[in-house]
C-alpha cells in the first residue's frame, strides 16, 4: 500500500469522528483548512525554514484528503478516482510539453474531453 492509501485510510477513521463533532461544516470545514493552512506555507517559505515548510505542506495535503472523504460520503466522489484523472491530466499536459506542444492547447483538448463525460454521466450517472 502507497503512502497517500494509507493516509485516505486515516482520514477515513477521522472522517467518522468529524461526522459526530459540532464543529463539522461537511468539505468546506477542510476548504477553509487548506485556505489556512496555504498561508502557513507562505509564511515559512519566508522564513527558509525547511522542516517547518514540509510540516506545513502535510496539513495541506491532509485537509485535501479530508476533502475528498467528506465528498465521497456527501456527493459520491471517489478519491482512487480523482488520483487517477490528477494523473492522467497531467501526463497528458507535460508530454505534450516534452514533445513541443502547447499546455494550453492540452487544455482545451482536455476540456472538450471533460465536457463530453460531463454529459454521459449526466445521461447515465454511474453512482447512483
């Protein structure tokens, strides 16, 4: 198992704690955190503190996989899902780059792509 499947599992555990908490606000209680958190990370850039950078950088992936566990139990988004199209996406866009192509004009492939699904699903939703 892969380190980020191992932190999706713990945030899973904390994903139940959070359910029965006052101060859950469902994703947005995890947007606001990553908000927070992206701020710390600029501070310490500023300070050239290394090991404080990287402390900083883990709260901001942790709240982003707290994202994807309140959207999978709340809209059915599937975080192994959402790894794959980062993944996807991207390795699409550097090789195009690597081969002289435009990023831009990667994302405008990408986007028609992504719109095109967009109404299959809408037609056919999956998860439902």
């Amino acid at each position: 198992m892969n380190e980020f499947d191992t932190l999706l599992k713990i945030a899973a555990r904390k994903a139940t704690i959070d359910a029965n908490s006052d101060w859950y606000q469902g994703p947005e209680t995890y947007l606001s955190g990553i908000e927070s958190e992206l701020n710390e990370v600029r501070a310490e850039l500023n300070k050239h503190r290394r090991v404080y950078v990287e402390d900083e950088l883990a709260d901001v992936l942790w709240d982003y996989v707290n994202v994807l566990q309140a959207l999978a139990k709340e809209q059915g988004i599937d975080p192994q899902r959402v790894l794959a199209r980062a993944c996807q996406k991207y390795q699409e866009r550097v090789t195009a780059i690597e081969q002289d192509q435009s990023w831009d004009e990667v994302k405008r492939r990408q986007s028609v792509e992504l719109a095109k699904a967009h109404c299959q699903d809408v037609l056919t939703p999956q998860d439902k």
